[in-house]
C-alpha cells in the first residue's frame, strides 16, 4: 500500500446503521515503523506480500551490521542494526525472528523476543528503608543500555526487561 510493506496490528470490523460496513485498521510501516489509523471500505482490495518468519541466531558486530547465522541451515547473513528491533538489548546467541519478504528475498527487520534476561553490570545501591513509594534508580545492564530498576536491585542481578519500551519486569532467580 502507498509503496510500502504495512503489517496490519489492530483492525475492527463496523456496521454502522446506515451505510455500507467499513474496516477500521491500525497499520505499521515495515521500513520506518511508521503506525497509520487507515478506514477501508467493503471490496476495497490490498496486494498481499508473502513474508516468512524465521529464527536466527546472533554471532558478533562487524562493520557491515550484525551477523546472524540460520537455525536451519547455518547461512550467516549481515543485518543492518537499524533493521532490528530491540537491538540495544542483544548479546551474542540471543535468537531473533528475522521476517523476509518470500518475493526477492530481502530482510524486512529482525525482532527480538518482548521479555530478555540481562544481567546488571552497574547500579548505585538502594537505601534501606527508602521503599515507601515507587521509587526506581538507573542501571547499567552488559549490553551497555541503561534502564530504571527498583531500588533493591543490586549490581550482579539478573533482570528480566521488556524489549520493546526497556521497561524493568521482574528480577529473576538463578
């Protein structure tokens, strides 16, 4: 649609009294990330691009992206790190689902699972005590990536974070 490759993350289906029934839809850019709110009427008719989803495991970073090697058959391809989603929370053999378009073969993006274990490299110690509200401080987890924690995390925790927006989980028992 408009030139691009949208994937479709919300849609609702409305017959309204009067009038024909219409198709409200919440559609996201695969190049940019872009999200659109799109109304489309009955019969309206969208090109249908086969992708496929495959898993794929991360190696190390050189000059040309990250290197990514095929649980399947060991291929190992470079992708660009503006083309993977979460990508501030990765380290090596984490696996991502890299989506291609199935046409020529080109690697639309690369997305991390929503929750990853990280371990805290670096965090001020909490006050005993200082826990009667909400409270959060900034940690520094082994990717390098900085996220806010509650106050009873301590340095050498494993963590679990949300990938999407870096926000803290749940701390996790090893």
């Amino acid at each position: 649609m408009d030139g691009g490759i949208w994937v479709c993350i919300d849609f609702q289906h409305r017959k309204p009294g009067k009038g024909n029934t219409v198709m409200n839809t919440k559609l996201k850019n695969v190049t940019d990330g872009r999200v659109l709110d799109r109304t489309f009427q009955v019969g309206f008719k969208l090109e249908d691009v086969r992708i496929e989803r495959r898993p794929y495991q991360y190696l190390y970073e050189d000059p040309t992206g990250r290197i990514f090697m095929n649980q399947e058959t060991f291929e190992q391809i470079p992708i660009a790190n503006d083309l993977v989603i979460g990508v501030e929370y990765m380290k090596e053999s984490d696996i991502v689902e890299v989506v291609t378009d199935t046409t020529d073969g080109t690697i639309l993006y690369a997305e991390m699972p929503v929750k990853t274990n990280l371990r805290v490299t670096h965090s001020e110690p909490g006050v005993k005590g200082d826990t009667a509200t909400n409270a959060t401080k900034p940690a520094t987890l082994e990717t390098g990536v900085e996220v806010r924690v509650p106050l009873f995390i301590n340095e050498g925790d494993l963590i679990q974070v949300d990938t999407r927006d870096g926000s803290y989980l749940s701390r996790v028992k090893e």
